[in-house]
C-alpha cells in the first residue's frame, strides 16, 4: 500500500504565495525548520518565536521572523488565519511571481529537523 504523498506547505494564490505554518510561542530561541504533517496528512512548516501569544504579539514575531528569512518586505506578508491557533496561513504579496525561489526556501525549511 502506497502513503498519500503530504501537500506542500505553500500554494500559488494569483500573484501570491500562501504558507502553512505551525507556530510555538514562547520558545527558548526563534527558529524556522521543520515539519508537521496533521490528521488530514497536510504539511505545516514548524517556527518557533520568543514572543507570547498575547495581543498579536506571537503573530507579529512570525512575521518578522518569516519577512527576515524570505528577504521579503514585512508589510507584504499578512496573516490569513489562525490568529489565535497554532496553525496559520500567511499570505506573503507578490510570492507568486518570486516563487521559485520562495518556495525553495521554504522546502529547505521544512526539510530541517
């Protein structure tokens, strides 16, 4: 019997690349790597900030941790949802016509342990 292939973490949304991402908040260090598959075999890219999940506070860290990792504006990366869950979707603004290299970035991520 062959496993169902995991779906990539990221898809192409127009001009825009959309991201799964399962955040811990409150980590000892921020850190982007890893992967996290659930019950229904999707993938989620695993991060770790140092910022609480109080007030957004956990969220904005993501983001500027995401923007610093991509070399991509932080204004252009949003939060689509899971403002108050651990799994998120982040729309990053313009990723699709960068995809190539955004998403091999991100493959490189996920293939961290």
């Amino acid at each position: 019997m062959n496993p169902v292939c995991p779906t990539p973490v990221w898809t192409i949304a127009g001009d825009d690349l959309l991201i799964a991402v399962r955040l811990t908040p409150g980590a000892a260090k921020e850190d982007i790597g890893g992967g996290w598959i659930d019950e229904r075999n999707a993938r989620w890219l695993s991060a770790r900030v140092r910022a609480v999940p109080e007030k957004g506070r956990a969220n904005g860290a993501l983001i500027a941790l995401l923007a610093k990792g991509l070399d991509w504006p932080r204004s252009a990366i949003l939060l689509e949802s899971g403002d108050t869950n651990r799994l998120k979707r982040l729309r990053i603004i313009g990723g699709g016509r960068a995809s190539a290299r955004l998403t091999a970035l991100i493959e490189t991520w996920v293939g961290q342990t």
